[in-house]
C-alpha cells in the first residue's frame, strides 16, 4: 500500500472516533481531525530531512496518537485495525489516567523513550503542532505550564529527531509572545 492510500485509511478511521465523540480543538469549532492531520504534515515534513525514518509507521502514529486517550477505541480494536506495532507507539503516546496530574507526562515520556525514534517524532510534532495561540479560557499560569511542559518534552526527547527539534524549539521561543 502507499503512503497515499495509509494515510486515507487512518485518516478516515480516527476523524470518525473524533466526531463520534464530538470532539474539537480546545478554544475553537474546527473539528479535531485539523489537529491530526496538522502532526502528520509535520511528520511527512521531517521524513524528507530524516535519514532510516520509517514514515509509513509515524504517519499512521500522527492520525491515531489521541485515539485511545479521547476515543472509546480500545487498544484490542486498534491492533485488529493497525497491528501490534501502531498500537504500541499509541499506547506510548498516551497519558495513564490512573496517575496523577503530575505524573502523566513524565511517564509517557518515560515509554515514548523505550519506542522507536518515530515514536518520539510524533510526540515532537504534536506539541509543535500544540503550541498555538492558546484558547482564550487558559489562564497565564496554564499557559507558563505549558510552555514549561513543551521545554520538557524536547529536553527528554533530544536525539529523536532534529529537524523536530528545531521546530519545537523554535515554537516555544515564539509561543505567546
């Protein structure tokens, strides 16, 4: 199959688990497969600059990665749908909820780091893609959090891939000025 026709199948396999939950990007009406697709484009934008990257895998990593967090997706489903090694990347991806607050982001690094590279691009793509004007709602202090937390994740992720890297550095240097 080609990177065309994966990237249509999991696409359209994670918009409909988004818009059964009726789910949006947080401060806005723009449906939440904007924000998947957007971690993809940055994926597909850091294959081309990335030596040995499988990009057939981060792509389908970029669609799914919110599935299990915000979906009623279960991960049996999602390995029938995408195999043992997507559902892995997912599940490391995804934040315990039976942790603390606290601790989520510590933890999925911790699990982001025993993963494929390709598996720390997405979580490098997706806080790229995060790092927007945040909703009106967030507080400053949730904002400085935030932007703390993006400081974090590139710091535990360094090596993963460089052109990500740069990208994320870049935005948070530029995030809520």
């Amino acid at each position: 199959m080609n990177i065309q026709d994966i990237y249509q199948n999991t696409i359209k396999f994670a918009a409909q688990l988004h818009t059964d939950k009726k789910q949006t990007i947080p401060g806005t009406n723009l449906p939440y497969v904007v924000h998947l697709s957007n971690v993809a484009m940055e994926i597909l934008l850091a294959s081309e600059k990335s030596e040995n990257f499988d990009t057939e895998f981060a792509v389908q990593l970029a669609l799914l990665h919110d599935t299990l967090e915000d979906t009623d997706v279960t991960s049996e489903q999602l390995e029938k749908a995408f195999g043992k090694k997507i559902t892995e990347g997912v599940l490391a991806l995804t934040k315990n909820s039976d942790l603390e607050k606290s601790e989520k982001m510590q933890d999925s690094l911790k699990r982001i780091k025993l993963q494929p590279k390709e598996v720390w691009a997405v979580k490098l793509a997706d806080r790229i893609t995060n790092l927007q004007t945040p909703p009106h709602f967030w507080t400053s202090e949730k904002i400085k959090k935030y932007k703390e937390e993006a400081q974090t994740i590139l710091e535990e992720l360094r090596g993963g891939n460089e052109y990500l890297e740069n990208r994320l550095k870049d935005k948070i240097e530029t995030y809520n000025q």
